[in-house]
C-alpha cells in the first residue's frame, strides 16, 4: 500500500516538474521583453543552435537573455537561490577552457566540468553546429554538480 502511494506520489511530483514550457516559442510568449526582445534578430539558423535547455531542476520564474556578437546568454532563475546560465558561442573556433574533469554528455560530446566556489561550471564543443555551450548552475552545494549535469544534458 506504502509503495503505491509513494509511487504515485513520485509520478505527480515528476509530472509537476517536467510541465515547464522551456522551448524558444514558449520562452519568447512567455518572456516578450527580457527574452524574445534580444533574441528576436538572430537568424533562423542561430535560433536553432541557442542552447535552451528541455527542463531545468526548478521553478523557472524568469528568463533574460543578452545577445553580444557571437554569444547568446540566457539566465534561467528560481524565486529561490537556484539559477543557470547557458551561454551558446557561435563558431568559436578553438577556445575551450582546460578542465581536469572530463564527462560523456547523453549527446556524444565530452564536457569538461569545473567546481567554482558558488558554481559548477560546465563546456561543451558541438562539432555538428560549430557552437561552444556553456553552463554555470547556482543551486544547493550537495546536488548541485548532479543537477548542473541534468541541465546539461537537457541542451
């Protein structure tokens, strides 16, 4: 009896958390002057390559986005401490950051992973788009280099 409560329990916990709407439309309907306004002149072309995350480990309860020349920012935040920042660098050309910490991402790719004081900080080549990902993740300290893979993992 325990276990099916539990269960269920599980299921509607799980269901709550992936029905965040994180796509590029739903963001820009979502988010219109913090989000859509900057990312709006891209090309179609880089549109496709933002790295925007399916699901993030909490509440998103706003987006902002910052275009710079090649580089495209998106800050995902909580109402709590919680926050990741993905950056998409378009043909970076060879300007990976040395980490000890190699990871496989679901992708293929390998990500190196480095511990900061506050954050994890994770990079990525993807070959195919020629682009560069970058996540910062700011969350509790004893999840928080599991959860930074999860987002990871959902670009």
């Amino acid at each position: 009896m325990w276990k099916r409560i539990l269960l269920f329990a599980t299921l509607i916990f799980l269901a709550a958390c992936s029905s965040q709407n994180l796509s590029l439309e739903d963001l820009k309907t979502a988010y219109p002057e913090t989000f859509a306004q900057p990312v709006d002149p891209l090309s179609d072309e880089k549109k496709e390559k933002l790295g925007l995350p399916e699901d993030v480990p909490f509440e998103v309860t706003h987006v902002a986005s910052n275009v710079e020349d090649e580089r495209v920012e998106v800050l995902y935040q909580s109402d709590g401490s919680e926050k990741a920042v993905v950056n998409t660098l378009y043909e970076p050309g060879n300007i990976l950051q040395e980490s000890e910490l190699q990871v496989p991402l679901n992708s293929g790719a390998v990500a190196g992973v480095q511990e900061k004081e506050d954050h994890i900080f994770v990079e990525w080549y993807d070959g195919d788009l020629d682009v560069i990902y970058q996540l910062e993740y700011y969350g509790p300290e004893e999840e928080r280099a599991e959860k930074a893979m999860n987002v990871a993992n959902a670009i």
